[in-house]
C-alpha cells in the first residue's frame, strides 16, 4: 500500500469529525451527525488495523508484536462491554453513563502514552535519554496525556459515585485542601518533568509519581463539589478527556487525535461556560467548592423555618388544575430522581385535552449534567415543541395561570432576583412567582443543594403538595379523569 | 518541525471546535456531550498502534504490550457506548418529530 493511503484516509475521518460535530449541534442533523461521526471512528480503525508498518513513528517502522487475535480480542471484549452499558441504561442513569465512558476514555489515553512511554524508556538502554531523545514536544505530551488522562479517570469515577449516591453528594471540604491539591498538581508535574527531561535511571519510579499525584489530584480536586454542581463538573471532565486525546495524538504523531482530541476538548469546555453562565458563578467559584450539596445548610439561618405555609393535597391540586387554561410545568432533579417523567407527561396530555395550553420551562443547569431534563422528558415522548428555554418563557409566567415545579428548588428561587446577600443572587431563575397559582411538588420543606430557604413557599400563590412527584401526579391524574 | 506543525493542527483545531458549536440548543447538552464523548475515544487509534508496535527485545516490550491491549479495551468501551447510546437518545428526539 502507497504509504500515503493511510494518512489521506486519516484526514477523510477529520473530516468526518468535524462534519459530525457541527451536525450535532442542530436538532435536525445530530443523529446523522452521530452516525458520521461513528462512521469516521469506524474508518480510522479499519485504516490503522490494515496498514500496519505504513505508519512511521519518528521516522522508524517497528515490527509487529501482538497477535491479531489479541488485537480483535480486545477489541470484542471492549465493544461487547459498551454495546450492554449504552443498551442496558435507564435514561435517569445517564449521568453516571456519560462520567464513566468519559473516565474509561481518559484512562485508554493514558495507557497509550504509557505504552509509548515504557516501550521506549525500557528498551535498548535502561536510561530516560531515550525519552529526551524522542523530543521534548513528545516528552511533554506524554506527560500530560498521563496526568489529564488519569485526572479524568479518577475524577469522573469521583463524579459517577456522587452522581449515583455512592459517595456523599455534598462538598467534603478536607483541611487544607487548596495546598493539597496544589501540592498534587506541583508533585505530579515534578515527577512528570523529572521523569521526561531529566538523564536518570528513576524514570519509572517517577512515573508512577506522576500517575499517583494526578489520580489523587483528580479525587481531591472532585471530592469537596456539591452533588448539584456535577453539570459543570461532567462537562469540564468532557473536555480533559479530549485533551488527553490529543495529547496522546502529539505522542503517536498522529494528527487526527490531535484535531478529534482538541475538538471535544472545545465542545466540552464551551458547554462548561454555558452551565457556569446559568448558574451565575465563574468555573474558578465551582472549582474550588464547598458550596452546596444534596442536603447542606448554610450556618446562622434555619433554612427549613418556614410561616404561613399553605399545603395542598391531590384533590385541591386537580381542582387548581381544572379550572387552569394555561399550565407550565418546571421540572428539577427532583423528578428525575423520583421517575416521575412519565407521569408529568400523561398529566400534561389529559390537561390538553382539555384545551389547556401545556408548556414546560427548563432551566440549564436543572438536574446532573446538562440537559438532562430535556433527556428525560424525550424519553416520556413529550414534544420538543412544549420544552422552552428559560430566556423564551420568563416573559409568559405573569399571564399563565398555574405552574406545577417538580422537585426543583433553587431554580424558582425569587430570592436571586430580590435579595441582593442571598448566595445565589444574580442566578438566572424562572419567575414561577408570577404565575396566577403555583404548585410545589416536594418531599418537605428541605433546601436545595444552595441550602438556602426559598421564600416562594411563603408566598400567597404557593401551594405546597407534599409528596413523592410520581405519586402526587398520579394522584391528580385520578382525580382528574373520575371529576 | 513535524512537531511544530502538529501544534498549529492543534490550535486551529481548537478555534474550529469553538466556531462549529458556538450555539448549543439546551436539548441537544446531553447528546453533544456524549457524542463528543465518544469521538473522544479517537485515542483507540493509539491504543492500536501501541499494540501493534513495540521495541524488540526490551524488557518494556511485555509491559507495553499488556497496557496497549488494555487501552484497545477501555477506548473501545468508550466509543461503542457512546456511540450508541447517544444514537439511543437522539432517536428519542427524532421519533416524536414523526408524529
């Protein structure tokens, strides 16, 4: 095969990841973006599969060394393992799904650089020379595929636990962590910079430095995160993992996993902008933690210290709802965590067929990663058309008649717009106040993840509907049907 | 200089992806994300020619090796799953259009 062949095909799957990802930025285009963009992956290792030889690394051709039996092994083994996870997923789990494919995905990145690594470093001569004599670009990059792979390993095992309630959802704030976590991230960089740069024969020894520091660094830096930040986190995790890629591109001196690596890493930091604007506060604020978590109450006020509360049950609910002639429902975590979908949507079909207008608002950063509630509400086959965006229905609330929240919080919380010392003042937030009558879906009287009282609850339109979401709304959709 | 043009690919590539999904839809977050997610486990590509490839007669061969196959493991995880399972949710979205 002519030895330009295989490149030329390389940069047809660029092409195709680039057209993949545009698509995928419509809602027209993006399932044949997908496909696209599977189909570029599908040519990139049918190309690197049957050319062997024909890629030169740093000018030498290395000989064959595993068998293509162990090759299609594990690449049966790998398909087999993510063809059941992506079949076997319930749409709620999504979040965790998305952390731990992106998590394996950063550790292939750093095997890979290690593979290079030790294959090279142990060869011929027991001495890092080798590593020098690759080039301090390659150096570099193998140094940072190891550490953003491995950070993106352990940290997005760190977030799938607290995703999935296996590790607390609220910021554990270690003592002394910001120098930890500098110390980490100094260390690692040491290690990584010892290990490459410097003629000694520990290269191993600080390699595994290197790998130590960045898996540590990745569990620390996650750890002291509230469970509600965890879109920003899954994003920005996104992000490293394709900077891993790429990294790991620079290593092999293959340019099509420098531009796919480099375009995820894009996507990934543009959406974690997006959900830090939603939720009004800087990456660096989210960052560095302590704020928030499942159940967190901030100090001095008692957020749970409610007056005047007025609760409804599921008949005065369906009565709220029958003499409605518009609704919005805003769904939160809340839903997602009570299955309640499915329902919402069967509530939202028998009010319409009563000829009222049915909307539902969603808000960036509700749920764990970014839209995830516009996921959960596809799955229960509610119209696209009835999911509006915060900034196209804020306008509306004042001439709706009743909002119906599903288990969200600090979302519909009019404290960021009318107390100026609340913690989340200034965060975008649905004006759910303003609608005629507004029912409140809700366990208790519990904070969100902010740990702040929400003064909506008191206020004259509230009615709190105490009770599991799913329930409740089944409740009202029997109510409804019988009146 | 090999080098030095592969970080021109890398900038470029970075302004590119910037350009290309500069206006996200909230509903498209999630399938972006994984999508981008899976195109990620491009780094299957090295974890190919690792395997492939490796020093002879070194002691590091067999370490090398072992790892390159784990990595063809992992980075395929990455890519079947995400790609399916964002092929999963994107029909979701395209089977409602029908109606």
């Amino acid at each position: 095969m002519d030895t330009s062949l295989p490149q030329l095909l390389y940069l047809l799957a660029t092409a195709l990841f680039i057209l993949g990802i545009k698509r995928l930025s419509k809602v027209k285009t993006a399932r044949s973006g997908n496909g696209l963009a599977a189909l570029g992956m599908l040519l990139a290792i049918v190309v690197t599969l049957a050319a062997p030889g024909a890629v030169e690394i740093e000018g030498v051709l290395r000989p064959i060394k595993l068998s293509w039996q162990m090759i299609l092994v594990g690449l049966a083994i790998g398909a087999g393992i993510g063809a059941l996870m992506a079949k076997r997923i319930q749409m709620t789990g999504m979040p965790e799904l998305v952390a731990l494919l992106n998590g394996v995905g950063g550790l292939a990145s750093t095997f890979v650089a290690l593979s290079e690594f030790w294959g090279r470093d142990f060869g011929a001569d027991v001495t890092s020379q080798n590593v020098i004599l690759g080039g301090s670009v390659w150096a570099v990059a193998i140094i940072l595929s190891v550490m953003v792979g491995t950070i993106t390993f352990t940290g997005s095992l760190m977030a799938m636990g607290k995703l999935s309630g296996k590790i607390s959802g609220n910021p554990v704030v270690l003592p002394g962590r910001h120098i930890l976590v500098a110390g980490l991230l100094f260390g690692g960089l040491a290690c990584g910079y010892l290990a490459g740069f410097d003629a000694n024969n520990n290269a191993d020894v600080l390699m595994y430095g290197l790998i130590g520091c960045a898996a540590l660094f990745g569990i620390v830096s996650v750890l002291p995160i509230g469970g509600a930040d965890m879109p920003v986190v899954v994003s920005l995790l996104n992000s490293y993992s394709g900077i891993a890629a790429s990294m790991a591109g620079f290593v092999i001196g293959n340019p099509l996993l420098i531009v796919a690596g480099a375009l995820v890493g894009a996507a990934g930091m543009i959406l974690t902008v997006i959900m830090c604007k939603a939720m009004n506060r800087s990456l660096l604020h989210v960052l560095i933690g302590g704020f928030g978590g499942d159940t967190a109450s901030v100090g001095g006020t008692d957020a749970t210290d409610y007056e005047g509360i007025k609760s409804a049950g599921p008949e005065e609910a369906a009565m709220i709802l029958e003499s409605a002639t518009s609704v919005i429902f805003i769904p939160g975590y809340g839903m997602a965590v009570a299955q309640a979908q499915h329902v919402v949507k069967e509530l939202g079909v028998e009010l319409e067929k009563r000829d009222v207008t049915v909307r539902y608002a969603i808000h960036p950063v509700a749920g764990r990663m970014p839209g995830h509630m516009n996921v959960l509400l596809a799955e229960a086959d509610v119209p696209y058309e009835q999911l509006w965006e915060l900034e196209r229905i804020n306008a509306d609330f004042k001439t709706t008649d009743v909002t119906v929240i599903i288990g969200a919080n600090d979302v519909v919380n009019p404290d960021a717009i009318d107390n100026p010392q609340s913690p989340i003042a200034g965060m975008p937030i649905l004006h759910s106040h303003e609608s005629g009558t507004v029912l409140m879906i809700k366990r208790s009287l519990s904070p969100g993840y902010a740990g702040i009282k929400n003064p909506l609850f008191e206020r004259d339109n509230c009615y709190m509907c105490f009770g599991d979401g799913k329930e409740f709304l089944s409740e009202i959709l029997t109510e409804l049907k019988e009146g | 200089m090999i080098l030095l043009l592969m970080l021109f690919v890398f900038v470029l590539a970075i302004f590119a992806g910037n350009e290309l999904i500069s206006k996200v839809p909230p509903t498209l977050h999630t399938p972006l994300m994984s999508g981008a997610n899976a195109i990620s486990g491009i780094t299957i590509v090295g974890a190919l020619m690792c395997a492939q490839f490796g020093d002879e007669g070194g002691v590091g061969e067999s370490i090398a090796t072992v790892l390159g196959v784990c990595a063809i493991v992992f980075a395929t995880i990455n890519v079947v799953g995400g790609f399916m399972v964002t092929d999963r949710m994107l029909s979701m979205f395209a089977s409602k259009k029908k109606k």
